[in-house]
C-alpha cells in the first residue's frame, strides 16, 4: 500500500510542477520550489508514518516535472513520466541512501527513458 502512495504523490507532484512551470509560465525552478515546499510541509503532516518518504519522493519527481515542453508535450506525458519516477524512487530508495543527486538522476533517467520511448516508438510512423 506505502508503494501505491508513493506512486500517486509522484504522478501528483510532476503534473503539478509541469503545470505550473509550463501551463502557467511560472518557470521550472520556481515551480518545483513550490511543490517541494507544499509537499514537505504538508505530507508529513498528514501522514505522520511515512511523510518524510512522501515529501522526498514529491520532490524527486518535481525534478522531473522541470522538463520543456518541447519534450513532454502535455500532461499525459508528464503523467507517465512521473510514474516512471516514483518507480524508479520506489526501486532506490534503500540503496542510494545519503547520496547526493540521488533524487535529481532519478528524475534525468525517467525524462531520457521517455524521450528514448517516443524516438524509438512515435519515430516509426514518420
């Protein structure tokens, strides 16, 4: 159940930071600032057992959430882009622990694993 959890704040986290960088104009650094903010604020609070976990997989994939527009054309994208994060959060999360970059090269291999998925798979139509 934590792993669902984990997921869904993910998938929340990097739609809302795209959202807010691209949708809104607001810039990738401020948007993920405000996420990781929100997040580290308010999921502790409401899940008192495993908010710490929550919050860093929030930020992980607010990172994520910094890609153009040019890469991730909508929110669709972004969804399954964040998903792939919280995923690969899921899969590193004890083994990396008190590494630095950690959270950020997380998110770099979701958004490359992405680009890799649509040049290989959309790239066959043209």
């Amino acid at each position: 159940m934590e792993e669902i959890i984990i997921l869904i704040v993910s998938v929340l986290a990097g739609m809302a930071t795209y959202l807010i960088s691209n949708i809104l104009k607001k810039g990738a650094v401020m948007a993920s600032a405000i996420i990781t903010l929100v997040s580290g604020l308010m999921l502790p609070y409401f899940f008192p057992e495993m908010g710490g976990v929550l919050a860093t997989a929030a930020a992980c994939s607010s990172y994520a959430g910094m890609i153009s527009v040019e890469n991730a054309l909508n929110l669709l994208e972004m969804a399954v882009i964040s998903l792939m994060t919280g995923i690969l959060f899921i899969a590193a999360n004890s083994a990396y622990t008190g590494i630095g970059g950690r959270l950020g090269t997380i998110a770099a291999i979701s958004c490359f694993a992405w680009l890799g998925f649509k040049k290989v798979f959309v790239g066959i139509d043209e």
